[in-house]
C-alpha cells in the first residue's frame, strides 16, 4: 500500500486529507490505481474497474492523467464527444416535444372549432 501511495502523487495527496475513518476510500482508489497499471485484467477485476472508474470518475481522470498523459487526453476527447452527443439528443428531444405540443394546439383548436358548429 505505502508503495503504491508513494508512487501516486495524488493518492498521497489523498491519503494526507482523509481521515482514518475514511480509509476505505483509499482503499478504493490503490485498488484502482493497481487495476489501471496492469496490462489485462481478468473478468472479475474488469468488472470491478469499470465500478470503481464509474464511482470514482473525477478521482479516475485524476489518475489517468498523472499515469498515463496520451491516454487521459484520448478519454478527455471521448468525454466531451459523448457531452456533445447528449447535448444534440437533448435539442432534438425538446425540438420533438415542441412539435407535438404545437400538433396538439392545432388539434385542440381543430376541436374547439367543431364543438362551435355543433
């Protein structure tokens, strides 16, 4: 453990502002920081990197970018075009609801106009 915190500076970082009580949380993030420096990962740890990445992510980018430069700026690219995607999927969502309220305004009209002839 002392080893692996040495060698992450903000692990060590980490280590020094959480508390004992807490110490599972340092726990987690050696766990990770080993799973990141291996090469192939067996299913169990696969899964159980993807868990802690997802549960960790702001601690995950942390660690790829002191770890790995190369590989944290090919993620940082990746995050902001899955952003970009949800942003475009947001506008043509509320474009489609825009559009069926506006149908059902016409419609409601279209009613009103019947409800008056009858």
């Amino acid at each position: 453990m002392l080893q692996e915190a040495m060698q992450s500076n903000f692990i060590f970082k980490k280590i020094k502002t959480t508390s004992w009580d807490n110490r599972g949380y340092i726990k987690d993030l050696l766990l990770l920081y080993r799973l990141m420096q291996k090469q192939k990962l067996s299913s169990a740890e696969g899964q159980h990197y993807f868990v802690l990445r997802n549960k960790f992510q702001e601690e995950y980018t942390h660690l790829l970018k002191e770890t790995n430069p190369i590989k944290y700026h090919v993620y940082i690219e990746e995050e902001q075009k899955l952003l970009e995607d949800k942003q475009d999927q947001l506008k043509i969502a509320t474009a489609q609801k825009e559009k069926q309220i506006q149908q059902e305004k016409e419609e409601y009209q279209q009613w009103l106009i019947l409800q008056k002839r009858a």
